[in-house]
C-alpha cells in the first residue's frame, strides 16, 4: 500500500508541479506602500519611480557589504569593518530607508 502510494505520488509530480500559481501577490507594508511578492522570496515595489531610487543605493550597499565588510570581518579586521558599517554604509541606509519612508 505505502509503495503504492509513493508511486502514485511521484507520478503526479510533474503534474502538481505544473499546477502551482506563480503569479505574484500584491501586498501592503505596515507603512502603507505597496509591494509584489515573488514566490521565490524576491519583491519589489510597486511603485516603479521608489524601485528606482532604491536600487543604485542598494546596489553599492551590497557590493562595498561584500567586497569590503565581510572579507575585513574574514581577515579579523573588526575595527575596519566597523568603520565602513558606521560610516558610508550607515549614511547608505539612511538614503534606502528615506527612499522607503521607513522612519
């Protein structure tokens, strides 16, 4: 009976897999602005003209996040990493929360 089943069910993979919706939900943050949520976690805003703001922000936040914090925090430099965290990063936050009204 149980390997039954399992053959039934690996059977009807492919087809319930086909039959998931991926559309993406629309949604609102606790701060009013509306966002699309993707199924496989991303999200962006609706909002096209705040997408665009975030994103050279974001963009440079990540890359000095890679590119300097962590390989200084791996290289057991704490207190350089926390200066760029406290430093450019932090004013870099500022700029990305501004653009989202986060307070």
């Amino acid at each position: 009976m149980k390997k039954m089943l399992m053959m039934a069910l690996l059977a009807a993979g492919p087809a319930l897999a086909t039959e998931l919706d991926r559309t993406p939900l629309t949604a609102v943050t606790a701060d009013g602005q509306s966002v699309r949520l993707f199924p496989n976690g991303r999200w962006e805003y609706v909002d096209q003209a705040k997408a665009a703001a975030f994103r050279p922000t974001w963009e440079v936040f990540k890359s000095t996040r890679e590119g300097e914090i962590i390989p200084h925090l791996y290289a057991g430099r704490v207190a350089e990493a926390k200066a760029i965290a406290g430093g450019i990063q932090a004013e870099r936050m500022k700029q990305m929360r501004g653009v989202m009204a986060c307070k």
